[in-house]
C-alpha cells in the first residue's frame, strides 16, 4: 500500500500545483486585463475611492472630493456650481465623465505615471492613494465679470493673456450645476443628464471651445487682413473698387455691405478703412485677390484645421476647401462655410497683440501633488507665429480705429486704448444672427486678448449688431482685467 | 478501555487528575498552535472591521472567543480520550474555520446583516454543533476497527442520504443543482454527510475485496486487463455517480464520489488499470452528459467561453464566475487588505465563491497560504494513512483526507477555471452547516486513527 499512497501523494501535488498556476495567472499575468473589461465594476468603484484630486483657482478649491459613507467613498463637490462647469466639465458615476476631469483624468485620479511613487508610498503606508491636483490659470473676478457680462444671453466670452497663452476666463451660458449630475443615485444622474441633453437651451454644449461652430462673420476679415499684408500682396493703404453692391461672378447673388452703401465715400477705399468701418464688398475683392490657398495658408497659422488641447480638446475651426469664385468672395468676409470657435477668434486677436506670436493657450497653472506642492508648472509654450511684427502693428492700429472711430465703438474704454473687431454673422434666410466681438487691451501693451460670442442675435433676431450686444460685454471684461 | 489499564489502582477522578496534571508533550504544542491560530483568527476579524467600518465592533468579540471555547473543548476532550492524536490538524482545521468566518463577517457586513440575520452567527453555531459532534464522534469511536463491521451499514446509510434530495416535498433545487434537503426548520447538504458514509463503505469493503479485485485477466493493447467478474463494483459506484449526475445535476459531487472510489480501489489493489477503466467510464458518461443535459452543456460553454456575452448573460451562465475573476485580478499579489475590497459583487461570495473573496482581499499570498494550509492537512492524512497499523485504517485515512483534498481541487479549480464550476463548498472556510459538520466528523476520524497509530506503537516498543 505504501507505494501506492506515494502516487496518491504526487497524484494531489499535482492537482494542488494546478491551482497554484491557476490563481497565480488570474492575479499575475491576467491582472490587466481583467480591471479593463467594461463588466468589471470594481474598477469604478477603485477609481472613486482614490480621492480624487482637487481643481483651484488661486487658492480656493472649486471642485473638490469629500469623504462619503457609501462605496463610492467620496462625492465630488463643485463649489462654482455652473460658473466653472465649462471648464472643469462633470465627473458621473454612470454617464461618463468631460471637460478638465476627463482631459486630466489620470493626474487627478493619480494613475499618471508621474505619480508612480506617490502610489508605492500610498501602498506601503496603508493610505488611501491621492490624486494630484490642479490649479487654474483662470482668474475667478474676471470669470465671474464675465459671466455676469452674459447674463440671460446665451453665448461665450475666452480672455487670454496674449504672452503666455493663460486663459484667465472660459464662459459658456447657459451653464449646468455639475453637482446635481455627480451624485451618486445613478438614477437621478440618468434622469438629470437626459434633461440637459433634452433641453433646447443646450446647456451641456460648451460653447467656448466645442460647441457648434459659429460663422464668424466680419471677426473673419481680421484674418483675411492678416493675409493680405503679411503675404507682401498689399498694404494698409491699397485700395479696391468701392461699388454700393456687387454681383458674384458665375452667380445670380449680389452682396452688399452692412450699411447698404458704398465703404464710406470715393470710388476706391483703402483696406484700412474698409476694416474700420467692416465692409463686405472690398473684403470679398481683397480675398478674390488673394485666392483660397494664401487665405488658408494663414488660416492654419493661426490655428484653423487645428485640434487645440487647452488641455480639453477644442473643436478645429473650419477654413472651407475647393470654393469658387463666389464662394471664395463670401467667406472673406466671414459667411459661407467658415465656422470657428470662440477660442479660435481670441487666438487670433492674441497672435495679433503678442506682436505677431501665438502662444498655446491653456487652462492649466499647475499640477500640485497631495500636499499641494507644484509639480509639474506650466511654461508658456509657442504655437506658432502666424505673422510678423510689423503685419500685427498695422493690424493692431487698424482694430483700435475700429474701436475709436469705427463699427467696435461700443468698446471703448475712458483711459485706455482698446483694439477690436466686432462681427454681425448671418446664419440664413431670416435666421437671428450670430453677434461677435474680438480684440485685446491696452493696445500699446496688451494683457487680455478676447473673444465674444452671442447666439440667436442676443434675443434680438437680426436687429442686433455685434457692436450693439457683445462689445459692450468684451468692455466689461477688459475692465475686469484691468482692475486686477 | 485505556482509563482502567493503568497499573496503579485509582479512582477515575484521580486518573482524571493525574492526566490533567500530566499533558503530554503532542497536546501542549497543539494547544500552542491552537492559540496561535486564534490569535491569527482574531486579528482578521480585527481587520476586517477596521477595514470595512474604520472601528471594531462588539460582534467579533464575541465570534472570536466563541470559536476559542468550542476549540478549546475539542483539545480538552482530546487529552482524555486521544491523547495520542496529531497535535497539527486541530490547530489547521481552526484557522481555516477562523478565516471563513472572519470572511464570512466581512460579507455580512457589507451586506448589512447582523445578529441572527448575520451568516457569522450562524457559522459560528453550525462550527459549535460541529464540534460537539466531533467530540462525540471521537469519544465514542475509541477503537476505528468497529466501524468496519458496519459497512453494509455506511453503505445504506450512504445511498439514502445521497437519494434523500431527490424525494419530492423536501428536495431543492439551488443553482441548478438538487443538492439540498429542507425540512422546514432546517436544510442541508445530505451528500456531505454521504461523503463520509461512502468512506467508510469503500474502506471496509475493499479490505475484503482487494483480493480479488488485484487478479488481473488477459493482457490486451500491452497492458492486463480487470476480470470481466470483477467489474461489477466499480459498475455499480459509476452507475450511482452517473444518476448523481443526471438527478442532481452535479457533475462535482459526482466527481467526488467516483474519484474517492477509484483511489481507495487504487490504494487497496495496487492496480493503476482501474484509474484507466473507471476514468475511462466516467469520462465517457461526462461527454454524453454534456451533449444531452443541457444544463451541463451551459456549464462547460460557461468554463470554456467564459468571457462570451452570451454565456455571461445565460441564466445559470459564467456571471458568477467571471465576477469571481474580476475579484482574484483585484486582489492582485497582495490583495486589497480585509474589508478593503467588493466581494460581495459576486453572488454566493460567503459559501460556494468564499475563495474568490478572499483571493481579492487577502491577495495570491492569501491563496496561497490558505492552499499550504490544506496542503499541511493532507499531508497529516497521508502520514496517517501510511502509518497505519491495519489496512482498514490505512485506507480509510487515505479516503478521508483524499475527499478533503478532491474537494478543495474541485471547487477552487472550478472558481479559478480549472475545471467547470460545481455546487460544492470549499472545506471548512464555507459558510454551510452540513459541510461543516462533515469535514469536522472527518477530522474526528482522523484524529482518532491518527491516535490509535502512535498509541499502539507505544504500546509495542513498551514507552
């Protein structure tokens, strides 16, 4: 019998040794791919009891993680309510997660793997891992100016600093209380997300960076302008014809500029002049001048076509492709396909104040770790310089006669010298207009570069003007900085 | 009997005396162990409530002194009656009860159970009952030889306990399986009780029918071949395993049975073509089941397509085993840390998935730790087995302790995908009365065979 109970032996050994392998495939080498498989919740539940970092700005948290009784361990609180959502987006338990949350997921949930040793120490002293945290670039009175600069109105206001790319404020209205969409009844988080996406207003739709993209209108010609003297094709002070109204060729339409007039007397007018007082006809001659390519070539410069990370991703704005004649004349002055962000547009006007540099713009001061030491600082980065010096001068001279002396009028600042470009854009037959305003502050040294939508003519169909109804908010704005 | 063999004249409660007096060296490293193991017990039921609930609560108080009580009365009765006994397998058997019930605790707790509602509790009675049976068991079985006189007995007793879920009104079906007997105040596994019975059975039997089962007739394809005679028992025993099968739907219990009997046949014949004729058979059944019987079909496209939307979705489908998965991939090398982790996302996490659980939270070291702790009991067994004085004894250690250690192979290989999925629980960390029970008449059994082996030694080399 004995032999026999030695093979029994090995006989078990043997059959033990296959658990061993089994469990040690399981919870070694399948490890990975067991956590990403979408029916494993303990992945989430993980994800959530690490405490989330926070997001601030300046020194005051908006979004932070606060310790909860339930599995989730803590709930996400966003001080701000709808001020900030915008920027720091939502963070849900069943319905996904947007904005800077997403963007940053793996910094503030502390996976980065710049965190690796933050997440040795955590297991070896027996701490819950922390997430890292953010602090904003944005500035929380001229974020609020803004904000109320909006009102009712349903639109955008982006302000940069044009040397550094830091965006001191990034609104879009109407806005939505992400806090009502981080609780953790799924139910409600269901019930809640499916009432922002039903409803009209569209208030999930951020509006700054990626929500549907706007006709530019007349804050388009700032670019076609830009071509026009930086190419070496033309000067402030060349001239095109000057006709009350002009039939596109191979075409039946005939355009007119906003006064229904001629751009001011003469029978030539100067590019200067006709970006003062916002004409469309000479734009529409200068772009046929130009063709598609020298126009899209600086388009792109500027960041058209582009996908922007700030670091949310930004929608690319659109310079069209293969347009004819026609066409080509329509969307020098900003119609036709030509469809742009906010972010875009103040991009532009900070290419212009930085002395013809475009920075990368960026929402982002600094990544802290959980002691709230920076670890990772932001350094302004270069995205490209679209034009030269003397291009952004000229520009620069003409947007603050627009202001003092031109169609941005409702702009003006006592004291201080404002540069801009508003934009009436149409959006089709009997359709409220989109109403814009672009430009930068002081002029001589400039510190805010901005951008300023308004949807659905600001509730006025298509009498109101972009002069009329954003201007006056970009004001409040430049303001704002201006007092910091 | 012992007690009165003694040479100095005496009252009994002077020998009583004397013995308490006296323990023998076996006795105090086991109760060195036993402390040791109720220290490791305590400390997991410490955790578990730190970790679960950031403080500790009255209720494990009282679960780890109630298991230290019961323990303790089950090593007192030894050094009266089997004091001889391995001093290893009591303290094994209480830290592997104390882990399940510490797991068991952590379970209700995120289940929100307490008092009698708590599986605990009633884990903790079930291992009282437990005990006392074994105490009873070992104190009145003084001599093991008696109980191969009653084999015709096990055998009966055997049978009816495994036929006992299928007779209507008090059978029920869990999980696909009809395993259980419910009698209203109280349900069980019948077929855990049988396990034992069938043991006892095999044993006794073989002992008389070694001989002829070791005559082998003609020699075919290079090997001798069994008497056509000969194989009626092992007929019979895969007939049986073949309706367990059917009828209750358990391929792991089925396997159980089988496997016990093909080794002990092994063990008392010497002959290794049995292992080639009874898996041959056995295998043979499994195919035709798994093509006819649609409920064993789901269970082996559940083992082999786990991760199959359609198989995950089926009812009686690879649900619970996949979560069981996620939580072994959770736990990783060292594991959440008790009350740490969700175990309670799989279903049946306290009973037939406990291993997943404490795969999550006490990591692969835990598994492991916990398989080295079977492991070390087994090897008891075996030693048990091999020192035994009479082939009785010897093959009744080995069917013991092979049972114990089939089971665990079965289930935590159908949890870990090894095998497909059974309705069997995991020995002594389980949350279940009549497993319970069983696995500590099994370590009565052994306990007593194992005591008798030194015992009779000694008294054969006069120490």
């Amino acid at each position: 019998m004995i032999p026999e109970l030695r093979k029994v032996s090995i006989g078990i050994a043997v059959l033990f040794g296959a658990l061993f392998v089994s469990t040690t495939l399981i919870q070694v080498f399948q490890v990975d791919q067991l956590r990403v498989d979408p029916r494993n919740v303990r992945t989430l539940y993980q994800s959530y009891s690490t405490e989330r970092g926070s997001i601030l700005v300046g020194s005051n948290e908006i979004v932070e993680s606060v310790p909860t009784d339930d599995v989730y361990k803590y709930q996400r609180t966003y001080h701000g309510g709808g001020l900030y959502a915008p920027i720091t987006g939502y963070y849900t338990i069943n319905q996904g997660v947007s904005g800077l949350e997403f963007a940053l997921n793996d910094q503030l949930s502390g996976q980065a793997n710049s965190q690796f040793f933050d997440q040795i120490s955590a297991l070896v002293s027996g701490k819950d891992p922390r997430g890292a945290s953010i602090k904003l670039t944005v500035n929380a009175a001229i974020q609020q100016a803004a904000r109320d600069a909006l009102g009712e109105l349903s639109g955008a206001v982006v302000a940069i600093e044009p040397d550094t790319g830091r965006i001191l404020a990034l609104v879009s209205t109407p806005s939505y209380d992400p806090n009502e969409l981080a609780t953790h009844d799924s139910q409600a988080v269901l019930d809640k997300f499916n009432g922002l996406i039903a409803s009209n207003a569209g208030p999930l739709v951020n509006r700054a960076i990626a929500g549907d993209l706007y006709h530019p209108g007349s804050v388009f010609k700032l670019v076609v302008a830009a071509a026009a003297l930086d190419s070496g094709r033309m000067t402030e002070r060349s001239t095109v014809n000057n006709p009350a109204s002009l039939k596109l060729p191979q075409s039946s339409s005939v355009i007119h500029n906003a006064t229904g007039d001629s751009c001011g007397p003469g029978n030539s007018v100067t590019i200067a002049t006709a970006l003062r007082l916002s004409c469309n006809i000479p734009f529409a001659e200068i772009g046929a001048q130009l063709g598609e390519s020298t126009i899209r070539d600086y388009a792109e410069r500027f960041g058209f076509g582009a996908t922007i990370e700030i670091p949310m991703v930004a929608t690319p704005s659109i310079y069209p492709d293969g347009m004819d004649d026609a066409q080509l004349m329509m969307s020098s002055f900003g119609q036709f396909d030509v469809r742009v962000t906010p972010l875009q547009m103040a991009m532009v006007s900070s290419a212009i104040a930085n002395g013809g540099l475009l920075m990368s713009p960026t929402v982002v001061d600094s990544i802290l770790s959980p002691d709230l030491a920076a670890t990772t600082t932001f350094q302004p980065v270069q995205y490209s310089s679209p034009i030269s010096p003397s291009t952004a001068q000229a520009l620069g001279r003409m947007m603050v006669q627009n202001v003092s002396a031109g169609a941005a009028s409702n702009a003006a600042l006592n004291g201080v010298s404002v540069a801009g470009k508003t934009g009436t854009a149409e959006n089709g037959q009997g359709q409220p207009y989109t109403l814009w305003f672009t430009g930068f502050a002081p002029a001589n040294n400039p510190v805010v570069a901005i951008a300023v939508v308004v949807e659905n003519g600001g509730g006025l169909g298509q009498s109101g003007t972009g002069n009329s109804v954003a201007a006056p908010i970009a004001r409040k704005v430049i303001q704002a900085v201006l007092s910091q | 009997m012992s007690l009165l063999n003694n040479s100095t004249p005496a009252t009994i409660t002077e020998q009583l005396m004397l013995r308490l007096k006296v323990p023998t060296k076996l006795r105090n490293l086991e109760a060195t162990l036993i402390v040791f193991a109720m220290a490791v017990t305590s400390a997991a039921l410490a955790l578990v409530d730190l970790g679960a609930t950031g403080q500790l609560n009255p209720p494990i108080i009282g679960l780890s002194l109630g298991l230290g009580v019961i323990v303790l009365a089950m090593h007192v009765a030894q050094r009266f009656v089997a004091r001889d006994a391995d001093p290893l397998i009591l303290p094994i058997v209480t830290l592997l009860n104390g882990l399940g019930i510490a797991m068991i605790h952590r379970l209700d707790l995120s289940a929100g159970l307490s008092g009698w509602q708590a599986n605990a509790s009633r884990q903790m009675v079930w291992t009282a009952i437990a005990t006392v049976v074994a105490i009873v068991v070992i104190v009145v079985v003084r001599n093991h030889r008696v109980l191969q006189r009653y084999r015709y007995v096990w055998m009966l007793t055997g049978v009816v306990l495994l036929v006992l879920p299928l007779v209507p009104f008090i059978g029920v079906t869990i999980n696909g399986a009809r395993l259980w007997v419910n009698l209203g105040f109280v349900s069980f596994q019948p077929g855990e009780i049988a396990k034992i019975a069938l043991a006892l059975f095999f044993a006794g039997y073989l002992v008389t029918a070694r001989d002829s089962l070791s005559v082998m007739g003609k020699k075919a394809f290079g090997v001798r071949w069994p008497r056509t005679k000969d194989l009626g028992p092992i007929l019979v025993v895969w007939a049986v395993a073949m309706l367990v099968l059917i009828f209750q739907r358990d391929l792991g219990t089925s396997l159980l049975y089988f496997g016990l009997f093909l080794v002990l046949m092994y063990v008392a014949t010497g002959r290794a073509i049995w292992f080639v004729v009874g898996g041959g058979l056995f295998g043979l059944g499994a195919l035709i089941a798994s093509q006819f019987l649609t409920y064993v079909h789901g269970r082996f496209a559940a083992w082999l397509d786990s991760f199959n939307q359609v198989n995950y979705e089926a009812v009686g489908g690879s649900y619970q085993l996949v979560q069981g998965l996620f939580g072994f991939a959770s736990g990783g090398i060292i594991g959440t840390g008790l009350g740490a982790g969700h175990p309670g996302i799989v279903p049946l996490a306290e009973s037939d998935y406990i291993m997943a659980s404490l795969g999550e939270e006490l990591g692969l070291v835990g598994v492991f730790a916990i398989l080295a702790l079977y492991l070390l009991f087994i090897a008891r067994g075996i030693r048990i087995g091999v020192n035994g004085s009479d082939d009785f004894g010897r093959l009744l250690a080995i069917g013991l302790t092979f049972v114990i250690a089939l089971q665990v192979f079965i289930v935590v290989g159908g949890v870990t995908r090894v095998i497909p999925v059974t309705g069997l629980t995991t020995p002594f960390l389980a949350a279940g009365g009549s497993s319970l029970v069983a696995n500590w008449i099994i370590v009565a059994l052994l306990l007593r065979l194992s005591d008798t082996v030194r015992h009779q030694r000694e008294e054969v080399t006069g120490q």
